[in-house]
C-alpha cells in the first residue's frame, strides 16, 4: 500500500491506501474521513458534507452540549481502529492499519474513573507533546489526593470554604469524583452541565447543588466547589473571597511550573493533568515503537530533540499550531 502521505491544511491531514482523513480539522477539508479525537474546544469543528465522521458517542455528546452538531458518527471503518486515549471521557487515539497512529491528547495514568491511552504499534507517529519537556513530571494522583485532602480539612476548620479549579470538560469531573467525600459539595452551573452528561454516559458522579456565576443560594461557612479555572482578578473570584473568605485551590499540569499558583492568583496549585508528562510521553512512544515520530502542540521541538537524542527519527509537525494549552 505504499507509506501515508501527510500533509497540513487546516489539521493534520493523511492520505493512505487510497483514502484520505482529515484528523482534528479546524476548517472545511474534503476528505473521506473526518476524525474528532475528543469534545475540547480546540479540537471540534463541525465536519464537512460528505465526510464520515469518526467519533465516539461520547464526543458526539459532549461536542453537541457545546454547539456543535457532529451527526451520524462511528467508530469503526475498514482497517481503521480506533483506541481509547483517556484524555477525558470519549477521547480517541487513531490507528490507521499499521501504518499511523495519532494520539489526540493522551493521558499516561490512571485518575479517578479514567485510564490512561491505550496504544498500538505503527510506523509513524503523530504524538501530542504537550508536556514534552523533562521538568514536567508530575506526582503520584494518591499523592495529590492526600495532600489536597489535608488543606481542605485544614481550611474547614478555619471556617473557610474551598473552591476546586480545573477546566469545566474533563479535570473538574476527575475532580468531583475524587473529592465527592467533602460535604456540602456545590458544582459551579459549567461544571454541572458537563457532570450531567457524564452521568447519562455511565459515570458515577455524586449531585452536586448547582451554583450559578450570581453565587444565589451560596451559604457561608465551609463548602467545597467544583469550578472552573477563574482569575482572582474576575468578579465572581473576587466576590467569592471577599463575601465568603474562600481559598482557591487550582489543577493543572503547569502547576509544575513554579509561580503558577500565584500567576493565577490561586491560594494553592497542584500538578494534576489529563495528559501524558515527561516520562509518560516517553512511555508511550516506546510503546508505539515507530520508524518516524512527529510531534505536535506544546513542547514540539524540545521533545522531537529529546527523541531523537533516544534514537527515534523525530521531528515537529512544522507550521502546526504549538500553542501552549492544555485542553
Ligand atoms: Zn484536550
């Protein structure tokens, strides 16, 4: 069948025993498929005419919640597979014979309900790498749990309530569910939209009361909130700490940068992500063990760098947006 051919234009697109996929486009590409590795922002579009689109039903929810209309979706298409990439619920790797595999974003452990990318071997690789550069490793998720734990039940002694921030899709429902002990437990109206599909997906998340941006029917004294991120300089942050004495405790892989807590204005930062770190990148381009790896989002030129010096040919997927986010 010949190797893939790959080329850029609006997405990563591939062409391959006679067909042609477009793999998390961001504009109109015609092509035979049309693969939307998961319901992130970043990586939804609505598809083309003519285009079958490979999702899972999960995606294919969360993306309509979010206004985006995906229609008739499937998993499965002639020497094509598609492998669960435990980013957040619903999020698919692809591997397309054995020719190419392509994360989407990929997390490298267990958290909570969620597990980390499967992986199959293939020829080339196409790797998310945003956390591709060796400072960033982080912590035992037990680890993170236990500590959380003890300055939240610090903080309720003092009174104070606690507000959890991790963005709304994905980190805060790995959140409810590791923190669903603490009670009363109040999820911010974003959080609550996303839990509920979650929920009608099979994922056991305890009711939280909904809290509206209005903050209407908050009480004093302790309450732990699941929440999205929020800047102590919005209204909602401000008023939050002011009118109720809360401390904010933020997640996020960048929270292994030092000063992170305090750029967001956050009281405290734990390391906790929903995609590979250093090591687990690493992990999985073994396991994948291709002829070629590129590289795309986050570190693309540290990493392929770092690859390389491993043996691997390895470079960035050149003009392909590197922006530094962690959807
Ligand atoms: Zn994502």
């Amino acid at each position: 069948m010949g190797h893939a051919k790959i080329s850029l234009q609006n997405g990563i697109n591939i062409e391959y025993g006679g067909a042609t996929y477009s793999l998390d486009p961001r504009g109109a590409v015609r092509s035979d498929y049309t693969f939307i590795s998961h319901a992130h922002m970043d990586h939804v579009q609505n598809p083309g005419p003519g285009t079958r689109v490979l999702a899972s039903k999960e995606t294919r929810m969360l993306a309509k919640a979010r206004g985006f209309e995906l229609g008739r979706t499937t998993e499965s298409a002639e020497g094509v597979k598609l492998l669960d990439s435990g980013h957040i619920l619903g999020a698919r790797a692809i591997c397309i014979a054995d020719e190419l595999f392509y994360t989407g974003d990929a997390a490298g452990r267990d958290r909570a309900f969620m597990g980390r990318c499967r992986t199959k071997k293939a020829r080339v690789l196409v790797t998310e790498s945003t956390f591709g550069k060796s400072n960033y490793v982080f912590p035992p998720i037990e680890q993170v749990a236990k500590q959380v734990n003890s300055t939240i039940g610090m903080l309720f002694d003092k009174g104070k309530p606690v507000v959890l921030m991790g963005y709304a899709l994905g980190k805060s429902q790995i959140l409810s569910h590791l923190f669903s002990c603490w009670s009363p437990l109040f999820l911010h109206e974003q959080v609550a939209r996303m839990n509920d599909i979650y929920i009608e997906c099979g994922i056991s998340l305890k009711a939280g009361n909904k809290v509206g941006t209005d903050l209407s029917g908050l009480p004093r004294g302790p309450w732990v909130m699941v929440s999205p991120m929020m800047s102590s300089r919005g209204a909602v942050a401000k008023r939050l700490r002011k009118d109720f004495g809360a401390a904010f405790i933020a997640f996020s892989g960048w929270a292994a940068d030092p000063g992170y807590a305090y750029s967001l204005g956050a009281d405290y930062a734990f390391a906790v992500s929903d995609h590979c770190d250093y090591k687990e990148l690493m992990a999985l381009v073994r396991e994948v063990s291709p002829e070629t790896v590129y590289t795309t989002h986050g570190f693309t030129q540290e990493f392929a760098a770092d690859l390389r010096d491993q043996g691997f040919d390895a470079k960035p997927l050149a003009g392909y947006q590197t922006f530094l986010s962690e959807y």
